[in-house]
C-alpha cells in the first residue's frame, strides 16, 4: 500500500484513549511536524514526513512505550501519551500530526519468535549515545540524501543512527527490509512509500487540541 501525505488530512484524528487499545507490537508512528529540525529533515527528503517511531507494549504493566532515536540523545524510550504532546525536543504542544502505521507482512505473520527478536535488537539499543564523530556522519548521510548522491560505504549506519534508521534496523533483525534506493539515507518518507506499510490511524495529537481550542 505505503502510507500516502493525503491521510494526514482524510483520516480524522481519533483520541488516546482510542488508539491505546489499537497499538501492536511493531506498530510505526508517522510523524509530520513543522518546529526548526523537522522542517529541516522534511527539506532535506522532499517530504512532509520528517520523524518516525516504533511502539511496543508492555502488557506486564500496561503501558505502550515508543521508542524513538533523537539527535544528542540517541534511542530512548517514551510513553505514547507523552509522545504525542511533544517532540523529541520539548516543543510543546505537538506542532502537527501523527499516523498510526503498520507493516502488513508483519501483521500477517508476525511470529512470537520473530517479535522477541524484534524487541530484543530494540530494547539492547535503549541509551546508545552519539559520539561527535557519529553526528557528523549522519550528518553527512542527510547531505548524501539531499544531493541524491550514492551513499559512501565510510558512511553507512554502524551503531549510531537517525530515527528511520534506527526503526529500519529494528524491521531488518526478522527479515523485513525497507525499500529504499540507496542514496544518501533511509528517511522517514521511504518507510512511508514502503509497498508493505499501511496507515491504521491519524493519532490525536496537543496541536489538534490547540487549533480546537484557539
């Protein structure tokens, strides 16, 4: 299918409350915001997606956790109800919208197996910390991508990532690559032109609540 710019606005937005109970391991939250280092990654791709994050839930206390790689921090882990009020800077409210995606492959045969696997290539990169050295790589890989140049080997992703990186690492651990073209860098909009991703839902998001408010 992939996830088209159009459903951010034909898809209304649905509540927290909601989507909580919508949320599967593996799920993929699309996001289109307009604050200073977004706008950047959405010029740098060409694109209105300009962040993306994996979910996973933690039924044991009943919590869904999203985890996300961010600049000067690297991966973490945030509750999806504070995921959707702020960015990964503290910009409050959300300055745009959020889609609630998924991998159709994954929906269909998602093993038990394959999920741990998953988890565990996610959860083991909880806290990895970006040297200058790696910022500036990935630096470099955005310039590569804006340019449309090929992706030097030097500078391909080890440890140190962006966040669709980071997300298309956690997909490649059980066997589901995200299609890409090789240059420059895997974006947020190459996950969202993946023929196997799908969107379920456009979460409800602090900057709705503004607009509804203002």
């Amino acid at each position: 299918m992939t996830v088209r710019d159009p459903v951010l606005s034909a898809l209304p937005p649905q509540p927290y409350e909601s989507i909580r109970g919508q949320v599967r391991d593996g799920d993929l939250l699309l996001c289109a915001a307009t604050d200073m280092g977004s706008r950047l990654i959405r010029w740098a791709t060409q694109s209105v997606w300009s962040h993306v994050a994996i979910a996973f839930r933690m039924a044991e206390i009943d919590r869904i956790l999203i985890l996300e790689c961010v600049n000067r921090i690297g991966v973490r882990a945030v509750p999806l109800s504070d995921f959707i009020t702020r960015t990964s800077s503290g910009t409050h409210p959300y300055p745009g919208r959020i889609i609630l995606a998924r991998h159709q492959l994954l929906a269909r045969q998602g093993s038990q197996m394959a999920m741990k696997r998953m988890s565990e290539f996610a959860f083991d990169r909880l806290g990895a910390k970006f040297s200058k050295l790696e910022t500036a790589k990935i630096a470099l890989r955005i310039a590569f991508g804006r340019l449309n140049k090929p992706l030097p080997r030097m500078l391909e992703s080890d440890d140190e990532y962006i966040c669709s990186e980071y997300v298309a690492k956690c997909y490649e651990s059980i066997g589901l690559p995200i299609a890409w073209d090789g240059r420059g860098f895997i974006a947020p909009a190459d996950i969202a032109r993946d023929p196997g991703i799908d969107a379920v839902a456009r979460i409800r998001t602090s900057d709705d609540d503004a607009r509804d408010r203002g």
